[in-house]
C-alpha cells in the first residue's frame, strides 16, 4: 500500500533537523554525510545548518543585512530601497513606482520582478505576499538560522542591464586560506528568470572551470571578463573578511556593483556540483572553526538548542 504524499510529508517533519539533512543529502548528492567529522564542502554545509553562528541570522536577513554592507563597503553598492512597510495594503501598492522588484527578506526565490505594473495587481501581489509570509523557511531544508528570522515584505528598484533584462549574478564563493590567502571560484547565473537560466563558474583570473550545478545548464562559451572583475572581487572579499566561508552575491549591471546576499549555507548541504569531486575539493578549501567537532543533537523539529528562535 502506497501512502499518500501528505502524510509522507508530515512524517518527514517530524523528523529531528540531522536525521532530515542526512536523508536529504543521501537522496540529491548520492551518500550519506558524515556530520561527526565533516570534510566535504556539502557536509561543512550541513554542519552549519545544524551549528549556526550567532550572527547568521542577522546578516541572512535580507533588510538586517543591509547595516553590515553599508559599514563595510559603503551605502553606494545598496540596492535603493522603494518601501519596507510594517503591511503590505493598497495603500503601499497604489504608492509603488511603475517598475520594481517584490522580495521577502527570510528565505531563497521570495522574488517577483514587475517590469510593468500596469500589468500587475494588488491582490496578485497580496496574496503572494501572504503566502510568503506564512512560509516557515527553516522548516524547508533545517538551516536553522532561519528560524529566528522576523518575516517582512519589501521592494526594490529594478536592476536592468544594457538589454533590458534582469543583470546576471555575480555569487562570489569565498573560502579562507592560511596567511589571509582566499580561494574564490565565481558562479556566474545568467538569463535567470528565462526559460533556460545558465550557470558557469570561473576562478579569480577569469578562466572558465569544468563545474557545473544543480539544473542549471552552461554556456556554449565563456562570458567576457567583466571590465570591473577586480571591483568585484575586492568587494566580495570585504564583505566575506570576518567568515571562514560565505557567498557573496552581487549585480553588475552598466558597470555599476550592487550587493545582492550573503548566504552561509547555500544550497543548505545538498548543492549539487558536477562532477562531484568538486565536492571533495571545495571542501579542502573550507576551514571549519565554528568548532573542533560536531555533535548530533536529538532537538525536535522546530526547537531549537539553547531557545534559540523562540
């Protein structure tokens, strides 16, 4: 007897956050971690996700966020703000530019591009708000620092590159070496909210690398060397300086860099990399400090250690 996914889904919940991420990880990327002793990029990942850094959560936050960019590097590389309101209501829609960008602040693919706001309504906008909102991002893939994270709705000014189309972006992935050397291999996700969305990775001088990712497929040929690749790489390592590992995300549309995310745990354990020794590799690369070793904690699902997130 098959049963049905609801109820599959539920006992899936029920689940503590390190048997769920070993199941998770045994089912995209082919084996089971090992979250004792972790040495690949993926299992360091998930020791994240079970082990977070206090300061994961203020700086996944997409609005919190934006204080740590602004000391850093300087407001200049923001994306401006339009609104931030405590409610989305018609009030704030009716006040909304022509074109603009709809994000949630708490979790990954929370984004709506409007290029043409005549064309959108408020209680299409609404109820992708609200369905947004209700949605529990921890509760997705375990990253726990998620969990303490406020729920807000906020937009954007559109970023458009020279074609009129949303800009690639530049995610900067940053690993700490010995001496204050970093390692820095650049994905570079082009056409993403087109129907064949491409993703190609290059080192810091620009040479195109055999790696590919998840669905994404690669491009017949390398893009050009941005004219500002230095910019961005001295940017990203600013805003990576303080952390052993972190993504950096950001926008170069007519030669101006815009930050996008840090992200501490992308991909949340189970990235998929081709081929997989890429998994090996980038885990040489990645310098796990957090702590000498890890323990598997039996929290239920939705608890966290110490009351952290309640």
């Amino acid at each position: 007897m098959q049963l049905p996914k609801t109820l599959l889904g539920g006992a899936k919940d029920l689940l503590p956050d390190y048997v769920f991420l070993s199941m998770s990880h045994r089912q995209k990327i082919g084996r089971f971690p090992n979250l004792i002793k972790p040495t690949t990029f993926n299992e360091k990942i998930l020791y994240r996700c079970l082990h977070p850094d206090p300061r994961y959560a203020d700086l996944t936050d997409k609005l919190t966020v934006r204080d740590y960019v602004k000391s850093k590097i300087g407001e200049q590389y923001l994306i401006p703000l339009i609104a931030e309101p405590d409610a989305f209501d018609r009030d704030v829609f009716d006040a909304l530019p022509s074109a603009f960008v709809m994000k949630a602040n708490h979790g990954s693919s929370f984004v709506k591009v409007v290029k043409n706001k005549s064309q959108a309504t408020f209680e299409e906008l609404a109820a992708l708000a609200d369905q947004w909102l209700s949605k529990d991002f921890y509760r997705v893939a375990r990253e726990r620092h998620y969990h303490a994270i406020k729920h807000r709705i906020y937009f954007e000014t559109l970023l458009l590159d020279e074609r009129g189309d949303v800009p690639a972006d530049y995610k900067l992935h940053i690993f700490a070496g010995a001496g204050g050397r970093r390692t820095v291999c650049i994905c570079v996700i082009s056409d993403r909210f087109n129907e064949h969305p491409r993703g190609d990775f290059y080192d810091a001088q620009w040479n195109l690398l055999d790696i590919g990712i998840g669905h994404f497929e690669r491009s017949k040929s390398p893009d050009p060397r941005p004219e500002n690749l230095s910019m961005l790489l001295d940017i990203g390592q600013r805003l990576a300086e303080d952390f052993e590992y972190v993504r950096v995300d950001l926008y170069s549309p007519r030669g101006r860099v815009y930050f996008g995310e840090l992200t501490f745990t992308p991909g949340a354990g189970v990235l998929q990399l081709r081929p997989d020794s890429v998994d090996y590799e980038w885990g040489t690369y990645f310098q796990l400090h957090e702590h000498a070793e890890a323990t598997l904690d039996s929290a239920p699902a939705g608890r966290m250690p110490n009351g952290a997130g309640e």
